[in-house]
C-alpha cells in the first residue's frame, strides 16, 4: 500500500519490478493496487496501468507480453493510449526480447530517458505521460550483469513512488 501523502493536484503511487521471474511487478495508484502477484493480473515483459490524469480513473491494465508477443500488437497497444494519460509501467522477467526501436521512442516520448539502455532480463519502471515529451523524474532501471544480479541470472528489482501531478488540460 502508499505511505505517500501528496498535495490536492497530485496522485500518490509506487510501481515495483518484478524479481527475477518469480516474484511479479506490483502496481499501485492513489491508494489502490491496481496489479501484483497477489492478484494474479501480471505477466512477463512490460506490466502496465494507464489513468486518466486530471480525475485519477484507471483506464485500463495489462500486460505486454516482451518475450512471446508479437512486437507489431505491442506497438498498437501503445499507440492507442492518448495524449495526457499517465502510463506507469514495471518490467517482469524480461521486457526486451520483442521490443524495438518504435516500441522505445513511444516510451520515449512518454517522458523515458532509460528505455533506449534497456536489455535482455534489465529490470525497468517507470511512470509518464503520453505526449509530454518531457524527461520524467520516476524512472529507475537495474542492469543485468553477471557479477553483481542478486537473483541467478536477473538483477535486483527497482521502484519508483511519489506524487505524480494531474493534468488540467492537454
């Protein structure tokens, strides 16, 4: 759950990388966990919860299938999602293997500064807003290196949390 107490213009959450690909992602919004383990609603590759951002609502979640999926799907899926929404994303296993330089500079222009860098088995998340073009400040990134994973074969799992402010108008 959030410990975090924003300001009236601003929504509390926290976004957890899954662990190795044991333990999944865990995605939380103003007060509610919108996907975990716990509630059987993650999956491998990129984990994802898009609000609207000027009253809070969830939008819709899912999954995006990085190792198994067909890129082309994912990339639509992206494109989908309008401007001002706040997309908030955390990595599961691997969220690499089918992503492509398109699928990156949607992220990018979501406000990511990381996602070009990240690789097979990296843990990711990440929170932004569609359109914004503007370096987000909640996006961390674990790289997966051999000599120092805490896992056999994946690294530490990273969190990002905060207040994330709404949008009056896009």
């Amino acid at each position: 759950m959030l410990s975090t107490v924003c300001p009236p213009d601003y929504f509390p959450f926290k976004i957890q990388s899954g662990a190795a690909n044991v333990v999944g992602p865990k995605i939380c919004f103003d007060g509610k966990n919108i996907m975990s383990h716990i509630l059987n609603n993650v999956g491998p590759g990129l984990n994802i919860v898009v609000v609207n951002g000027e009253n809070g609502v969830v939008e819709r979640f899912d999954y995006l299938n990085m190792i198994s999926g067909n890129s082309a799907d994912i990339l639509a899926y992206l494109k989908k999602i309008k401007p001002g929404l706040i997309v908030l994303v955390a990595s599961f296993d691997d969220a690499a293997t089918k992503m492509t330089d398109e699928i990156r500079q949607m992220f990018v222009e979501m406000g990511s500064t990381l996602i070009s860098s990240v690789k097979h088995r990296d843990n990711w998340a990440f929170a932004g807003r569609v359109g914004i073009k503007i370096k987000s400040f909640f996006e961390q990134r674990a790289v997966n290196d051999k000599n120092t994973n805490a896992y056999d074969g994946w690294p530490e799992m990273v969190e990002v949390g905060g207040c994330f402010p709404r949008n009056s108008s896009v």
